[in-house]
C-alpha cells in the first residue's frame, strides 16, 4: 500500500506503453479476468480565475488543462523519484515548454528520500502565466470514482506519475489547487497515464463544469428532469487534427464561420485558407483550450468575424438592439430590447456557425458567447492583443473555456474524433443533470 508521502522506487519497463500498468491502484486491483471499469471525477469552476479544477489528486484539485503535457504538483517534503534512466525520464524530458520563464529551480534535490541513485528531472508548466520550472518526477497518490455510465459504483485509488513542482508556480491558480492536471495527447498526461494503465480505451469526456469520464463509456445525462439520454450515441462527431509542431494539442477542421438570426445568414468573409492548419510550420488551426476562458482571434479572423456579426444584428428583424460604446476587453457590445426564449429560458441572440470539414454536424454557438457588463451584452470573443495567443503555435483561433462550458465533449482517440453535444440548455440539459451523483 502506498502512501502519499512514502519513498517509491519503479523499475520501468522497456515500452512506455506499460508505464502505468505498474502504478497499481490501492484499494481496488483489478485481474486479468476483471477488467478495470471507466472512472469519473467531479470537475469544478473557480469564478475568481475562470479555471476548472478536477478532483482527483487526494484531498487537492488540480487545474484542468486540455493543451497540459503532464501533471505537477507541490509534493511533501519527502518524496520518491523515478529513476533518471528510464524509458518514462525519457519521455518527461521530450516534453520541455517551449517558450517560459522559469522560477525557483533548483531546491527539489533536498527534498529527496536518500539512497535512490539518479532522479529523473520533470518540467513543470504554468499555461496560465507562462512560467516554468523543474522538479522531481514522483509518483502521486489519486482517487476517483468507477461508472458504468448510469450508475457511481465503488471509489479506488490508484498513482499517476507527475512532477514535483514549487509553490510559486501554482500561485496564479485556484484557492486550494496545487498544480496541473494535463490532459493532452502527451504520454504522461493524466488521461494517457489512466488509459496505459487500466486498458479501458484511449477516451475521456469532458462537461464543463461538472465532471470529466476516463474510458470507452457511454454518458447519460437527463433531459427536461427525468428522461435519461446517451449523449455519447447522439451527438455530432468532428475529425481532430494532429500539429507535428504542438503535438498535444486538440484541433478542428473549421473551414468557415457564418452568423445567423432569423432568417439573416452572413458568412464571415475570411481570407482564403485563414483557418487551415499547417503542419510544416505548426500555425494557424483551431484549437481547444481550457485555460483561456474568452474566445480568442488572430486578427485576421476577428475583424471580417465581427463585420458578420453586426451584419446580423443590424439586419435582424425582431429586436431593436443598438451598438453601444465597448467595455474592455470587448470590442462588440449591444443595448435594447433582447427577445426571450420560452424552452429554455435563454436570450435570443444570433447563432455562430463552425462549419466543420469531415464531421458528422457543424458546431453551433448559442448563448455561450455572451458576456453581461454594465447593462450592455458584449460579444465574448476577443481579438489577439499584442502578446499574441496563450498556445503554443500560433493558432488561428482559441476556443476558450467558456464557449466549451455545458458542452458534452467526447475526446475518442482511437478513433481521431471528438464528439460534441453544443449548448446543452437547448436540449433541456446540462452538465448537472448526469444520474452519477457526487
């Protein structure tokens, strides 16, 4: 039995693949003959920082980043520590942050348990600030709850490998998280680690904020209050583009972005091929993120964007909304009468159109977009300032945390796709509304 704070030693194997398959779980080990079942975990907003934190480490919430190579963490005082020489330090030290400034490296070595040899070196990063360090690879001790979709079965315990990191770099995040959960296409991100370890597929969901699912299960979420439905059968699915350049990173096929409202269609007149992603160089794209809570644009994309979406407002036929001076950081801000929907109780207000190549729907934005600011309804979409994007590669567009927010989002990647449920309101929905009580 491993606890928390106690020295632990791996002799890893050869393929990495099998890395996790020797962090056993505590409680609950699962046989040959048993196979480990999906797990699931609530997963919560901070309204102070607009970051999601997911409880998974034990009796501390790690903020959920989709673009995070691994997980890092403050750690006791005492810690173990993966050796230098093997396959996992390998893999840690191919997944170094491109651009960051670093803090307090150096003081881990103290910290050390004694007698272990060499320790492999772990790179934390800071999406949120930009800033780095190094620390300790270690072994840390998780919970969460098994499912079958329906139903919270029994909790286990079970040890993902992340780093150590100090306590400046999580500063920046939520009151009483202690790192980073990442939850990239990277190895050592959590959701690998778990698929490595329990053979339960290479798939996890998101809906945020409410819970995150780790495995091939299906997802049921109630509508109109009793109906039970499964989501996961009934949503569009989109390819996911791979970036050579950000490896990790989660990218759609956007091919166009139109506004739409009452019979008003105005596609957005984007620079042919603006939205592409390219591979040679690693730019452009669109990609998720839930570290950046506000959409955001490259200019190129923003400007011919915000000239259809006024377009659709100016031209609609059912309100008498009027532009009024912008309140920063929004750059498109609204007044007047705004209809009310009956089913749900949402305002009325034009829809975003992602056209998708290659997906089974295009990706509809409803009221996701909308930011209330002294009385005024601003468009929650912003134009890249000065310091350019918050993910690596220069991507075309970031789509933030808040359009992703009471979204279905299925990350299926043994077969390429994410699957995604658009703005669960409109179905009577929501990501409080799944059976799996906490």
């Amino acid at each position: 039995m491993f606890a928390p704070d106690a020295p632990m030693v791996y002799l890893f194997p050869l393929a990495i693949s099998s890395l996790a398959l020797l962090l056993l779980p505590c409680t609950v080990v699962a046989s040959e003959q048993t196979p480990y079942k999906p797990l699931i975990a609530r997963v919560t907003k901070d309204h102070n920082t607009s970051l999601y934190t997911i409880s998974i480490k034990n009796g501390e919430p790690l903020v959920v980043d989709l673009a995070g190579s691994l997980v890092w963490s403050t750690c006791p005082y005492k810690h173990g520590t993966v050796p230098c020489e093997s396959d996992t330090c390998r893999v840690a030290n191919q997944q170094h942050p491109r651009r960051c400034r670093y803090v307090d490296a150096g003081w881990f070595g103290a910290n050390r348990e004694s007698g272990w040899g060499c320790a492999c070196t772990g790179h934390p990063f800071n999406s949120v600030t930009g800033e780095c360090s190094i620390g300790d690879l270690t072994s840390m001790a998780m919970s969460a709850n098994t499912t079958n979709g329906t139903h919270m079965l029994y909790p286990e315990s079970f040890t993902a490998v992340g780093s150590c990191a100090p306590d400046r770099l999580s500063r920046s995040l939520p009151e009483g998280a202690t790192g980073v959960a990442g939850f990239s296409r990277w190895q050592l991100s959590l959701p690998s680690q778990l698929s490595s370890q329990r053979k339960f597929g290479n798939v996890f969901a998101l809906c945020l904020p409410g819970f995150a699912t780790f495995g091939n299960t299906s997802v049921y979420l109630g509508e109109a209050g009793f109906r039970l439905v499964d989501y996961t059968g009934i949503i569009p699915y989109t390819p996911l583009l791979q970036n050579p350049r950000n490896p990790g990173g989660y990218y759609i096929p956007v091919k166009g972005i139109s506004v739409s409202w009452h019979g008003v269609y105005v596609p957005a007149s984007l620079p042919g091929g603006v939205l592409d992603l390219d591979v040679h160089a690693g730019r452009g794209g669109v990609v998720l993120s839930t570290v950046t809570y506000y959409t955001i644009m490259r200019p190129d994309v923003f400007r011919p964007f915000a000239r259809a979406f006024d377009e659709a407002i100016t031209r609609g036929r059912m309100t008498d909304m009027k532009r009024v001076p912008a309140v920063k950081p929004f750059e498109l801000c609204y007044n007047g009468v705004v209809p009310l929907l009956k089913r749900p109780v949402k305002y009325d207000v034009p829809l975003i159109n992602m056209e998708l190549a290659g997906a089974t729907g295009n990706w509809t934005v409803f009221n996701d977009y909308l930011v209330h600011v002294e009385g005024a309804m601003c468009l929650g979409i912003l134009e890249m300032g000065p310091g350019g994007m918050p993910v690596d590669g220069e991507p075309s567009v970031v789509v933030g945390g808040k359009m992703l927010e009471n979204n279905l989002l299925v990350f299926d990647l043994e077969k390429g796709v994410l699957g995604f449920s658009m703005l669960l309101d409109y179905r009577l929905s929501s990501c409080y509304s799944t059976p799996l009580k906490f």
